[in-house]
C-alpha cells in the first residue's frame, strides 16, 4: 500500500513538472516569435527643431523571421525612415523571404540599412543585389544627410568588419563644416561604442546582442557574452561636458529574430518605434 503511494506521488509530481514545462516552452516561444513595435523617445541637445517629432522605425536581427507586414503597413506615412541594424538574413534562408521582407519595407519608408556578422556568414552578395532591386540603401562605412522641413542631420552607416582579425574602419569624417551638426550612427555590434572614451555621435543605434535571449532572475542574461554585460539591451548615456557632444546616447534592440532555437526568456523580440525630441 504504501509503495502505490509513493508511486503514485511520484506520477503526479512528474505529470506536474511536464506541465509546467509546458507551459515554460509555450511562454518561451511565443516571446521569441511575437510581434511587437515597442515606441521609445530619444532626446538630443543637437536635433534641429524641425526634426522634433520625426520617427524612425529601427529593426534589427531579422534572422530567419517574416516581418509582420499588416502591422508595417498601418505605419505606412507615420514613419520617416526606417533603419535596419544588421542581421537582415542568416544561412539557409530562403532569399525569396529576404527579398519579401525588404520589399515590405520599402513600401512603408525610405529603408537604410548595415551589415551584421550573420549577413556575412550567409549569402551576402545575394543579400546586397536584394537591397538594390528593393531600394533599400546600403551603408558602408557612408555618411547620408536626412532631410527635413529645410534642415538636415547626419546619418552615418559603420559595416561590420567581416575579415578575420580586422578591426572596425576610421569612421567617416564629416564636412568640415558640418561638425556641430547632429549625428546618428547605425551599426550592428554595440561593442563599437567602447572604441571612443569620447563618444562620436549623439545616437548610436544597434542590435547584436538580443538582449541575451534568455534572462534568468538573478543570474541575467544567460547567452550574454561578458563584453556586453555592460550592454545587454536599452538605452545608455554619457555625459560629456568638455566635447562637442554633451549627451552621446546609444539605444540597443533586443532584435526581431533568434540565435538557434526559437525560445525567449523575460526578454521578448521587438520592433523599435523611435519618435527623436529637441531637448
């Protein structure tokens, strides 16, 4: 009698565990493949006035994902641009689902857009002719002016540096007569921030690290690398009261899309909805 019992404990604490692992797994998943655009504000001392409420739609680590386009197309004349940070593809993706992901976004906004570390390892040749037949403007360590109402800003693309053991390019100068404009940078890895004790744009955008995909209590983002504890994912400032920008900020997207297995864990994907503020 008392062995049926233990026995039977033992089946209802294990049909329990099977539950809530369950329940774990289908939590996981669905932060992994949500559909989300989080808004987010970003102030800068240097933004023209009449940049004041412009939008960016920032996303970031694409991988191996569709892109929402009922979602994207309702932002359709709401957005000014669109930046993609990287990662727009990884091995084995169909390029037919790169091409209808860039052609989505073309329609929505002017799209500019960086390399990451996962479009070098793919097919990224195939990938660069998708962005031309798309439109979608590829930055190689380039400078763009973005323009608007008659005033412009500085949006400045850094390539990831693919070649083994080469570190990132001198990043390029702007008009000399431009050097008290505003500035943004977009790059995949924001690791490239810590290059410059004195920070070179007034917003750094970037992705890469998927704010760690799975973040325990207590113990953080477990498949964080330790150079990015530092960065996982948000928004960070410095304070530079002698350069010429006194407030560098960099907002890092936990990205869109996943590394190996579709799970999340307390940190869900997301889309980045940027309204930019005059301080």
């Amino acid at each position: 009698m008392e062995r049926d019992l233990e026995m039977t404990a033992f089946i209802w604490a294990s049909g329990c565990v099977a539950v809530i692992g369950l329940f774990l797994v289908c939590y996981m998943y669905n932060e992994a493949v949500r559909n989300h655009i989080i808004p987010i504000e970003i102030g800068m001392s240097r933004l023209p006035s009449s940049f004041d409420g412009s939008v960016i739609l920032f996303i970031t680590d694409i991988h191996r994902r569709n892109l929402p386009r009922d979602l994207l197309m309702a932002l359709k004349g709401q957005v000014d641009w669109i930046l993609l940070g990287g990662d727009m593809m990884e091995k084995n993706v169909p390029l037919s689902r790169v091409e209808r992901n860039m052609r989505l976004l073309s329609s929505v906004a002017p799209v500019y857009a960086v390399h990451g570390n996962h479009d070098y390892k793919a097919d990224v040749l195939s990938l660069d002719s998708i962005l031309i037949q798309c439109g979608v403007e590829l930055l190689i360590n380039k400078n763009v002016r973005l323009e608007k109402n008659g005033s412009h800003i500085w949006l400045t693309g850094v390539d990831y540096p693919h070649i083994r053991k080469r570190s990132y390019s001198t990043l390029p100068k702007l008009p000399s007569t431009e050097a008290n404009t505003c500035r943004l940078v977009l790059v995949h890895d924001p690791a490239w921030i810590n290059r410059y004790s004195t920070k070179p744009a007034d917003l750094t955008l970037a992705g890469h690290t998927h704010g760690g995909q799975i973040d325990l209590p207590f113990f953080g983002p477990v498949h964080l690398d330790k150079h990015y504890r530092d960065l996982p994912s948000g928004t960070f400032q410095w304070e530079q009261p002698n350069a010429l920008i006194k407030t560098a900020t960099i907002f890092i997207s936990r990205g869109f899309g996943y590394r190996h297995l579709p799970l999340r864990f307390r940190c869900p994907a997301e889309i980045n909805l940027i309204t930019l503020r005059s301080k």
